[in-house]
C-alpha cells in the first residue's frame, strides 16, 4: 500500500474516532440529489451517545474526576462532546466544564447535545494551541485527558504546563487505550504527578487519577551554633 493511501486511512479513522461515531463518518463520494431520503446507515444522535456510553462507561471517568454540582472540570480535547454532556450534568447546578480542542468545528457540535438538557450555559468552548493547555491557574478542581494526550508532541510539557490550572488537591484523568498507559503514566510522573488510583474496569482502556505530587520543601537552616548573646557593658 502506498505512503499516501496509509495516511489518508489514518487521517479518516482519526476523523470517525473524534467527531462521531464510525458509521456517521462515511465518506460521501457524491452529493446528494433529489429530495432528501432516510439514509439507514446514519445513526442517530441518541443512539450514537448511547453506544459510546456503552462502550466508554462515562460514569467511571466522572467517579475518577470526582465531579459534584459546582464543579469547576476542564474537558481537554472534548471533541463532540459524548463525554462532556456526563461532565455537565455532574457539575450542574453551579458548576462550569471548559471543553478545550484544537479544532473549533468539533466544539460547534456540543451545543445540540447539551440544547435538550438545558445544559448549554454549564459549558464553555474553547479553542487551544496544540502545545497549550490554555486554562488559567488555580481554577479547576478536575482536569479530564480523554483519548486525546497521545496526539501531545511533548507529553510531560504539557502536563507541567497544566499542573498550575489545578486547585490544591485537584485531580487529573487521563483515560486511553491500554496501549497509551505506559507512555502516559511516565510522562505524569516526569511532570510531577503522583498515580493515586487506576481503573482498568473498561475492556482495553484505562482510568488514571493523579495529584500534583507534594512539593519538595527545602530544608530550614538550622544556626550552625547557638547565637551567643553579646554581654552587657558594665
Ligand atoms: C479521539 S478525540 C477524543 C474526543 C473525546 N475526548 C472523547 O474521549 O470522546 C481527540 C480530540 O482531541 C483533539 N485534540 C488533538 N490534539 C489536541 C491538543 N493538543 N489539545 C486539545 N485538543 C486536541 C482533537 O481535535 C479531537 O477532537
């Protein structure tokens, strides 16, 4: 097989893995005619988020990020947003998810997943650089990497990067494929990430949750003698 098909075969299962699911990704060789017709290969949005809820159990990931109404949860590279409607409805009322991704086009889609739910205020879109996390400091109490920090060119930069974004005690997950773990948990670790608990309930996936690791303190210098009091003119 040519260099050229390989990545045009790549670039498509990229394209079905992140904004939807495979069936709707097909590629339509030629435009449509005539009045418009049910199409039976297309499935619905409802059945498409039920089965990715199926395959990708959602409530394990919000259990890990330990989502509660008033929340503050950053969703980076949220794609269409299948996992961010389960962050939303944790995080509400009073909370906020801010789903990041490189690509504007996929975010646009979140709206008609969270419209129904009256969830769209809860959530806000942000585009990022690929290299920046682009979440402020000290703001999240939960910063969530789905099936997404494997497209990071420096891993462990761009978790050091974003370790600041999270409250004292805030939680990273890191969800993938089994044959992303390794990588990912060396990268947390070289970024100054404790692994606190890791599920591996999810066929072929894992769920890491990790802290920022306690900050090394230096030691106080102790006086090297005790201070002598200076004696007291007679
Ligand atoms: C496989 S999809 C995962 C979507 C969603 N998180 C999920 O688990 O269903 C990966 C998404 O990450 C986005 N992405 C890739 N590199 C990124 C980066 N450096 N920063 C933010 N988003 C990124 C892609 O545009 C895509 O929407």
């Amino acid at each position: 097989m040519r260099l050229s098909t390989l990545s045009l075969l790549a670039a498509l299962a990229l394209a079905s893995a992140c904004k939807g699911d495979p069936a709707q990704a097909r590629v339509e060789d030629k435009p449509p005619t005539g009045p418009a017709r049910p199409d039976p290969g297309r499935i619905s949005p409802s059945d498409e988020q039920a089965r990715f809820d199926r395959e990708r159990h959602p409530e394990l990931i919000v259990k890990a990020l330990g989502l509660t109404p008033g929340a503050i949860v950053a969703d980076v590279g949220a794609g269409t947003g299948l996992l961010t409607i389960h962050l939303a409805r944790a995080v509400a009322p009073g909370g906020r998810v801010v789903a990041t991704d490189v690509d504007g086009a996929v975010l646009d889609m979140l709206e008609s997943r969270l419209a129904p739910e009256h969830l769209v205020d809860v959530v806000e879109r942000r585009v990022v650089s690929a290299d920046l996390p682009g979440l402020e400091a000290g703001r999240y109490d939960a910063i969530l990497l789905a099936q997404v920090d494997h497209y990071f060119s420096d891993p462990a930069a761009w978790l050091r990067a974003a370790a600041p974004a999270l409250k004292a005690n805030g939680r990273l997950v890191i969800e993938n494929r089994t044959y992303h773990r390794e990588p990912a948990l060396a990268a947390a670790a070289a970024a100054g990430f404790r692994l606190v608990t890791e599920s591996t309930e999810v066929p072929g996936e894992f769920i890491a949750t990790f802290q920022v690791a306690a900050p090394v303190t230096p030691p106080t210098k102790t006086p090297d003698k005790p201070a002598v009091k200076p004696k007291e003119a007679p």
